[in-house]
C-alpha cells in the first residue's frame, strides 16, 4: 500500500535521500522549504517515494528503486489517486523524474505499459570566479530592472496591468508570498506598466537557490531574461550562495543563457511522461 505522509513527518524522508541525489526540488520539499506532497511505501519507515512538486512540474522518485512493494503498487495508485486529481488541476500528462541514475531502468519498467517517452535535462552551477559580468545586457531606456521585494509584490499590485504574471508565477512555487521573501529573492524587467521578465527562487536547499525565469512572449528575444540572470546571480553571490540552472536540452535558450553568464553544466538526467489520456 502507498501512503501520504504527512508535511510535519516529510524529515523521515531525509535517510532515503541518497548521497547521490544532486536533483534540488527533491530536497527543498524534503525540507519543508517548497510546497509539494510525498507518498511512501510505510510513513514510520519509509525506503521509496514518490514526491509531488508543489508547482505541480513533476513526481519525483527517492529512496530504494528496487523496493518491489512500493513499486507494484505505483501503476494503480497514479491511474485510482494521482490521475482524477491531477486532471482536476488540469494536467494532462505524469512526468516521472529520477533523483539518482539507478531510478531510470526501473522506471522503464515500471511504466512498460504505458507510451513513455523521454527527454534530457541538464543541470548547471556558476562559480563567481567564472561568472561573466562583462557581457552583461544594457537595456534601453524603456526598462527598468526591478528587485521583487514586498513592495513590488503587494503594495505595487494596481500599478501594473499584468501584475497577476508575477504573482501567479510564484505561488507556483511558494505557499505564500511571505515564504518567498523569507527564503528566496529575485528580479524582474518592468516596461512602464507591464512586467516583461521575472528571474526568481524557484526552490531553496541551504545555500543553492534553483533559477527559475519566465519572460512574456512579446519581450523575448530581446536579452531581457539574460539582464534579470545577471541581477540573480549577483544578488547569490552577495549572499554567498550558490545559484543553480536546471533546463530541458531542448530548451536551447535557457541553456545558452545560463552558459553566457559563465555557467557550466555539472550533470545530466532523463525525464519520463505519458499522457493520462488513457484514464479518462
């Protein structure tokens, strides 16, 4: 049986978090610091799980891959639980993500049934010492960069016409907006009244604070995203911590903005998904 700990029990999570286990949102839920729901194969001991991010970007597995209980179980629970759920917020597809290299073969197998398919992501970090200030943006006149601060965030709110764009987009990954000016920081490109580009906290482990960026469609290409990295990696590097870049391959943009700023990649992973379709 798979079982739902409980926020206040997530720490017995913390011994199935194996060394090897570079993937951050994992472990930012583990800790409490992100929003998200674990299911287990017993809550007082738990050896596998399964981690459901908060922003709802993917089921993220942890602890033993070859737990023969937990994994017999995972095909009825997502199709009978998770499926009716995550439908009702609207997700049209799972995507499993391994937290360490040994998941990958078993979740192969464990959705043999299913049409899986794949893709490759790649994790980057930015020493300062190779952090590439030089080639930083100057915008035009017309933007202005902007720290996301309480005041922007709430006292700010009828000033822009688009505010809901900033606000949505971290609540997606924050219970409250207090969490995140508590635990994370960030920056955005403000055109008169329109918010064009946010770089933000997406997830907080220690002292690593997962980029996240988002950019309206009408301001890309315009190096808007790459102005708001350089004010994020700066402000991490004031606070001495270290920024982490987490991008699909196929998302050339993010990557060969992460790399423009100096950033190298540390590892890759696979990520999995099949559609729900066949449970509707």
């Amino acid at each position: 049986m798979i079982n739902e700990l409980t926020r206040e029990n997530f720490y017995k999570c913390r011994k199935i978090a194996q060394t090897d286990m570079r993937i951050m949102e994992a472990l930012a839920v583990i800790n409490g610091g992100n929003p998200g729901r674990i299911f287990v194969d017993r809550c007082d001991y738990p050896s596998a799980g399964m981690i459901w991010l908060g922003n709802n970007d993917g089921f993220l597995f942890v602890g033993d891959e070859q737990n023969s209980l937990f994994l017999s179980e995972m095909n009825r629970f997502i199709s009978e639980s998770i499926t009716p759920e995550a439908q009702k917020q609207g997700l049209n597809s799972f995507e499993a993500i391994p937290t360490h290299p040994k998941w990958n073969n078993t979740i192969e197998k464990m959705f043999s049934d299913r049409k899986l398919e794949s893709w490759q992501q790649r994790v980057y970090h930015l020493e300062e010492s190779h952090y590439r200030k030089d080639l930083e943006p100057i915008l035009n006149d017309q933007y202005k960069v902007r720290k996301i601060e309480h005041q922007l965030l709430v006292e700010e709110d009828e000033l822009f016409e688009n505010h809901d764009f900033l606000s949505e987009t971290i609540h997606q990954f924050w219970a409250s907006t207090e969490d995140f000016l508590e635990n994370g920081f960030g920056y955005c490109v403000v055109d008169d009244k329109r918010i064009a580009s946010i770089c933000y906290s997406s997830f907080v482990v220690g002292d690593t604070q997962v980029i996240g960026i988002e950019t309206l469609p009408d301001y890309q290409q315009k190096r808007l995203a790459a102005k708001t990295a350089h004010a994020f990696v700066q402000e991490c590097f004031k606070r001495k911590m270290t920024p982490y870049w987490d991008c699909m391959e196929e998302n050339v943009g993010s990557w060969k903005t992460a790399e423009s700023l100096g950033f190298t990649i540390d590892f890759d992973y696979k990520g999995y998904m099949f559609s729900f379709e066949k449970e509707l």
